[in-house]
C-alpha cells in the first residue's frame, strides 16, 4: 500500500504551540540554524527538480517568521540567510561566536533506491558533555515528525559530520535528514506551502518544551 505523509492543518498546530507561549519564560535562549548547502552547492536533487538547498532554506525561513509573529523569547540566528554557499568550519564558529545553546543543521537525502524514505536524526561525539541532550533533543524530534506528520523514523545516530564534531564540544548539537527528495512521496511534500509552515512549527514546538522544561528545573547548557 502505498505511503502518504499526513495532511496537517498548518491552524490546528498553531493553537497547540499558543498554549506553550501562554507560559512566561525568563531567559532567552539562542539557537543556530543551519542552512545546508547553498549557492554552487545544490546538495540533493529531487526527482521532481527540487532541490535540497532550497527545501532547507524554506523551512529556515518559515521557522524565522514563526519566530517575528509569535514574539519568541528565543533569538534565531541562521548561517545563512541567501542562496550562498558558506564553508562548513564558518558555520560552526558563527555557532561558537554566538555562545549557541543549540545548533541544528537542516539537510534532505537522497538515495539510489526510490523507495528510501524517512527522517534521520544525527548527533555528535557520545562522549561530550552535551552528548546526552543532544540525543534527546533528537529522540524528541524524530518522534513528533513521525507521530505529526507521518514520516517514518529511521533512527537516532551517532555520526562523526564536521558540524558535529566542531559543535559538540560546546553546545546541543543534532542534524537533521528531513526526509528523502528521491522518494516521490516525500519529494512531492515539498511542492506545497504548507508542508514548509507545518514542518517548521513541529520543529519549533520541540525546542520550546525542550528549553521551557530545561528553564522549570533550573538546567543550564552554560
């Protein structure tokens, strides 16, 4: 039978994320967003056209206007904000310079088999100090895109990526695989509006119980 991710209403998922903000926060917390790919670099190419570094510079942005709307206290900051490709040791020092609670590349796949498909969460060193949140932030992300909106999780990972291993050290890491653009379902997602809007409050919604619980007990990343 063939697999179709679910039709969520953009509205319905809005008013859930309201409740949360009717919470007071008293820290700001600052989130680097990875951008992957960009200018020269198209990353994957889907089988409908659609290209990687643009389905990931779409749900950036849907995050950041998320962001000015709603009035978040947590300050977003992207490493990049056009079609231009940034090397991967800028991006993570901008994280470095910015003193990051958290940074988070946006990716898609690709495969040679059509019928991969699926969200991926990697995270850094098991070693660090940061190792531990870092995976449950990722376990967390996994699981609403599954549960929400109907991809299929394919794991939690450990993975040795330079943005990774030069981000670990000092904050919450995870990088994300959203989904595969060689898969026709998961490519076609990309072609609505909505879909971007949807994926970018699921994710947001992750990171604001994350810090608003971390904030009730008194856990501070520095």
């Amino acid at each position: 039978m063939k697999k179709v991710l679910k039709n969520v209403s953009f509205v319905f998922l809005l008013l859930q994320l309201c409740i949360i903000f009717g919470q007071e926060t008293s820290a700001q917390k600052r989130i680097v967003i990875d951008v992957g790919h960009g200018g020269k670099d198209a990353g994957a190419i889907g089988i409908n056209g659609i290209q990687e570094k643009d389905v990931v510079m779409n749900i950036a942005n849907a995050i950041l206007k998320l962001n000015d709307e709603l009035d978040t206290p947590l300050d977003i900051y992207l490493t990049r904000y056009t079609d231009t490709l940034i090397s991967l040791s800028d991006r993570t020092k901008l994280a470095k310079a910015l003193n990051a609670d958290l940074f988070m590349s946006l990716h898609c796949n690709h495969s040679d088999n059509p019928n991969a498909r699926g969200i991926e969460v990697y995270v850094g060193d098991a070693t660090s100090e940061y190792s531990d949140e870092s995976t449950w932030v990722a376990f967390q992300l996994q699981y609403t895109l599954n549960k929400k909106l109907g991809f299929e999780s394919r794991g939690v990972k450990f993975s040795n990526f330079q943005v990774l291993r030069e981000t670990g050290g000092y904050c919450l890491s995870v990088l994300l695989e959203l989904g595969f653009l060689s898969n026709w379902d998961e490519s076609e997602y990309y072609q609505k509006l909505e879909s971007y809007q949807v994926l970018a409050l699921v994710i947001w919604k992750n990171l604001i119980k994350k810090y608003k619980s971390d904030e009730r007990v008194g856990n501070k990343n520095h």
